[in-house]
C-alpha cells in the first residue's frame, strides 16, 4: 500500500528553532491591569526562559488603559529584553490581538491571560505541534478529556452551553472557543485575520470557526485551570457580543460573503491519498460513517415500526417506517460518508435516493410477503425477517449511493 500525505497549505512546513529571532511571541493583552501586570510578566519570562530551547518574546499589548498599566509594561521593558510593549488607543482584547499578530515576525504566535489561569506547564504542549508542522492552530481546553478546572458552577454552566450553541449552529468541533491560552502560526494568521471581524471577545470564536471551515488542523490541549475570582469580565455583556457574532457568521455563511472556499483552496490540509489494489480511495472511512448512519437509521425504522404496527398492518407500517428514514438516511450520507454540501443536487440525490429506497422496499416487503405466504409469523418472526432483509438493502444501498448518486465524476 502506498500512502501520500501532501504538504499543502502554508502551516505544514517544519519552522527552524535554530535562529537567533524569536521563534515564539506571546501576547499580554491587558487593560488596567496595573496590579497583576508585573508578577504575570516575571513569571512567564521565567518559566519560558526555563522551559523554552528557543528564542522567545513576550509583548504586552496594552488597550486603552486609563491607570499605569503601560508605565508598569514599559519599565519591564526596559528590564528585561525579551519584553516588548505596543500601546493601542482604543479598548479590545480581539483589536489587540489582531494588531500584534499581524504584524509579528515570529513564525508562531500565542496569547494568555494576565491572569494566567492556566498552568503554564502546558504551553510547550501547545506550541509544539505547529512547530512541527502537524497542526496550524493549537488551543487550550477546559473542555476536553483530562482538564482540570476549578470554577464556580456558573461560569461552568454557561461555557458548556456556549460550546453547545457553536456545535449547534457553527457545526464547530473544537471544544473550548474562549480559553484564553491559544496559538497559531504566523503564516496562517496571516490569511485569517483579514477576515475576522470582531475586536471584543469574540475574536476566539471567529478565528476559529474560520480556520475549521477552510480545512485547517485545530490541536487541543486540555490544560489545568484556575478561575480568578476578581476578573473584571462583564459575562451578561460577553454572552450578549458572542451570540450576536454567532449570528453575524451564520449570516456571511448564507450569503456566501465569506471566502472560505478561497481559504480552503489555500490553506486546507487535503486529505490522505491510500492506494492500495482493490481499495478505491477513502473507501474505509466511508464504510465506517455510513455503517453508524446505518446503524442509527435502522434503530429509527425499528422504533417506528412497532409504533405503526400498533394502529395498522405490516406492510403499510414498513413501508411509512421506511420512507421516513430514507429521506434522513440519504441526507446524513450525503453530508457526512461521501462529503456533498450545499443545495446543489440535493433534489436529484433525494430523488435517486428515493430510488434505491424503493429497491430496498422491494428487499424487506418482498421478504414480508414471503413469510406471509408461507405461515403465520408472529411479531418476533416479523422483526427478524425485517433485520436480515435491511442487511441486504444496505449493502445494495451503499454500492448505489457511491457508485451511482454520489459518484464524484456526476458531482463534478
């Protein structure tokens, strides 16, 4: 078997550690932050200095302070060489960190919190991968398997809810969008910046929506955290600006004014290339996803079966039971085992759909009246009858659906 992996796309490429530049700038962006300001920067440079076999930068990127946050930036400054300070006029952590990332010459930036709530144990983890080339952007999740966080129940229930309205609505997969432990790779910023919009805090959200919508790699880590008791964040206000940046994006996508084609073309991690004799391309991984539609199709016809068969006959119940999950089962394989989107074809994939349904109702009806005419089955006989015969209609779905109605040549 041979197996390609293509290096396309800016963020595959290894970066070289080996260089008297920094490899990695992390960013402070802060806002009146006069008393945390100064033990958070002399931790972090002593635990990167420590830590890191590579050049590094921290800048403190102070938004429109109005006490002495920047005099306090700028004496550390002067103290230690790695510490840099940008000074913008206006308020916004995501408009501070759209202007320093922008326009920083090292291969891979990051930012944290003042606060640093997160163990700082966790930002070679994080770096790493984009290092290497295996991932474009890494975050830090209080979300993911193997975090450990301590926090109020309030602020934890509105984070999982949040991460379910981006599931729900963004179809997004990663699993923290407002940990403020995140980085990515000079290159690829570079691309999505321009896009993003919003200044506040819902910099995070879009970023990374944008960046999974274009075919890029998000790595997690799930990290150890700490809630600061004294933040300053207004959560009403926050959850208001991120719902209202949800439904913005929800719109771009509709109209179409996002050019996440353009980026996906650009940017996106292509997928694996497998040759091997006999093995059509992707051929597994399509038979696993619509073997779990399958799966959960067939459990769906199950279910309404019994149900129909309670009011009505058993080849009236099959058949209603069945045209319902077909049009859902055709949907679900369209999108997730064989990768068609958007509205084009969908009426003739439905149709043909509707097709092999009815090569499939010939299969399990057929079978019913087989079994009819041969003896007086009881309900137990029906089910399995039922199931083998499904068995088959799936197979015979499968080849149709790949080899006729999503073949890639007819999508084309």
């Amino acid at each position: 078997m041979t197996v390609t992996i293509p290096a396309t796309g800016p963020g595959t490429t290894r970066i070289d550690t080996r260089t008297a530049d920094p490899v990695l700038d992390v960013v402070i962006p802060v806002y009146n932050e006069e008393t945390d300001l100064e033990p958070c920067i002399r931790r972090l440079h002593a635990h990167l200095t420590t830590s890191l076999p590579y050049r590094f930068r921290i800048t403190v990127a102070d938004n429109a302070s109005t006490d002495t946050t920047l005099q306090v930036a700028e004496r550390l400054a002067r103290e230690f060489a790695e510490v840099e300070v940008r000074h913008l006029d206006l308020k916004g952590r995501g408009r501070a960190l759209n202007a320093v990332w922008s326009t920083s010459d090292a291969p891979v930036v990051a930012y944290m919190d003042v606060d640093l709530s997160t163990d700082l144990a966790a930002l070679a983890p994080l770096v790493a991968p984009l290092i290497s080339g295996h991932s474009d952007v890494a975050i830090g999740s209080r979300l993911a398997r193997g975090a450990r966080v301590v926090r109020g129940p309030k602020r934890e229930f509105i984070s999982r809810c949040y991460n379910l309205i981006l599931r729900g609505a963004l179809a997004a997969k990663f699993t923290d969008a407002q940990c403020g432990f995140k980085a990515i790779r000079s290159d690829v910023a570079r691309q999505l910046l321009p896009l993003v919009e919003d200044t506040g805090w819902f910099f995070d959200t879009e970023l990374l929506v944008l960046a999974e919508r274009a075919g890029l790699r998000i790595h997690e880590v799930p990290v150890d955290w700490v809630d600061d008791p004294d933040s300053s964040v207004d959560i009403v206000a926050t959850a208001t600006a991120d719902l209202k940046g949800v439904a913005r994006m929800l719109r771009a996508f509709a109209k179409g004014t996002l050019p996440i084609s353009d980026l996906r073309a650009q940017l996106g991690r292509h997928p694996i290339g497998v040759s091997a004799l006999g093995v059509p391309p992707r051929l597994a991984t399509q038979l696993v996803r619509f073997a779990a539609i399958g799966a959960g199709s067939t459990l769906a016809y199950l279910v309404l079966f019994l149900l129909l068969r309670l009011g009505m006959g058993p080849q009236l119940a099959n058949f209603l039971a069945l045209g319902v999950t077909a049009v859902a089962n055709t949907a679900a394989n369209r999108r997730f085992t064989f990768g068609v989107r958007g509205a084009k074809g969908a009426g003739r994939h439905q149709f043909e759909g509707l097709i092999v349904f009815g090569l499939g109702l010939v299969l399990t009806s057929g079978s019913l009246a087989l079994l009819t005419g041969l003896t007086a089955p009881g309900l137990a006989l029906e089910l399995t009858v039922l199931v083998l015969a499904n068995l088959a209609a799936t197979v015979l779905r499968f080849v149709l659906l790949r080899g006729w109605v999503f073949h890639p040549r007819r999508q084309s």
